[in-house]
C-alpha cells in the first residue's frame, strides 16, 4: 500500500504536468538578444474589436511592442492575433491598411514599426471571454489575451448595426446579470465608456463581409 507521503508527491507531479502542458505553449521562454520576448514585450489584456468600421479604424487599438531579452525594440517583426478554431468568432475581410487577415489561419498579422510597435485594429465578430487569442511575435507567443468586439450579432454586412445596438443597449440598461462581452473597458460594469466605444462603432460602420472560410 502506497504510503501518504508517495501519494502526495505523485499529487503534485500529476498537478504540475497538466499545468506545465496546459502552458508549455504560450508564453514562450525569452530568447536570445535581438529575438521577441514575453517578458518585456507588452500590450493589453484584452483585444476590443470592432465590425466594418470605415478604414478598418475601430474605436479601441491594440498595441503590441516587442522588446528582446535586453529591452530593445525589434522592428519589422511580424505580429500575429492568433484566434482559436471553432469558438464563435469571425473575421472580417475589411481591416485597417497594413493589417492583413489570413481567414483561413483564423488569424490578422502586421509587423512592427520603426518603435517596434504593432499597432492593431482588429476587426472580427463575436466574443472570448477566456484568453485564448494567441499574441504571437515572429515564432515567439508572447501570451494570451481576451476578445471582444462591438459586432455582437451577426448581420449580412458584417456590421455592428441596429441587432448589435440592441444587445448592448440591453447590458447596458440592465446591468444585472452582468453581460461582459459588452464591457469593453473591462471595469467590471457595463457603463458610459462602452457605450462611447459602442457609438463609435456604430456611426463609423459601413457594410462589409466576414471570411468566407475558415473562420
Ligand atoms: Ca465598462
């Protein structure tokens, strides 16, 4: 019979090899000087979207600036937001010039500019409010984020219209159950600065199309 102290240990072992494989992808270690690190590099918690805003300019960007191991810009670096396969999101084909979508990889890509930012404004439909959007530099993850865009309901157009404006205005009002796709600002409450960054969306929208395939 297995003494306590064994089955402990076998415990903690069993405990932390799920939690080794369950993050052994993402973040990455750092590498070496002049390579993408995670541990300088930085950008938000939470990727907000937005649904066919005129020039791809959603109200909310995502900057990513990566760094290597000393602290050093790293410019032209292409940047990824890797989305996951089959968890309710989608692309959209019009994105703010220099961001790319690759709708079959489910993901949008740019580089780094001459400050070694990627500044992105990402254009999708749906919601993650697990993270579970990869922030990928080079071939370096650098960790995982949040998802939410302003086109909640999914129209022809690919817009956030008069079905988005209802949903939000439904979290809004009624603020209990606490609806946390519509809380862009990630305080906690569906309040004023979202529905600031939901107007924008809303009166910047014209129609576009989500990805045809893929995602
Ligand atoms: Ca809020």
């Amino acid at each position: 019979m297995p003494s306590l102290r064994l089955m402990l240990v076998c415990a903690v072992l069993l405990l932390g090899s799920s939690f080794f494989s369950a993050f052994a992808q993402c973040p990455d270690p750092c590498g070496p000087p002049g390579s993408p690190c995670p541990t300088t590099s930085t950008f938000p918690n939470i990727l907000i979207g937005g649904g066919s805003c005129a020039g791809g300019i959603t109200a909310v960007p995502f900057a990513v600036h990566v760094r290597d191991v000393g602290g050093a810009s790293l410019v032209n670096v292409p940047v990824m937001l890797q989305f996951p396969a089959g968890a309710g999101t989608h692309g959209n084909q019009l994105q703010a010039p220099g961001q790319v979508v690759d709708c079959p990889g489910l993901r949008l890509i740019r580089p780094t500019n001459v400050d070694g930012v990627a500044v992105f404004y990402a254009q999708f439909f749906g919601c993650l409010n697990t993270p579970d959007v990869n922030v990928i530099a080079g071939s370096v993850c650098l960790g995982r984020v949040r998802a939410r865009s302003t086109d909640s309901r999914q129209t022809p157009n690919a817009i956030v219209d008069l079905p988005d404006f209802t949903a939000f205005s439904n979290a809004f009002l009624i603020k209990v159950p606490y609806q946390p796709c519509f809380d862009y600002n990630d305080n906690g409450t569906v309040d004023l600065p979202d529905l600031v960054i939901f107007a924008h969306d809303f009166n910047a929208s014209t129609p576009s199309a989500y990805c045809s395939s893929g995602w």
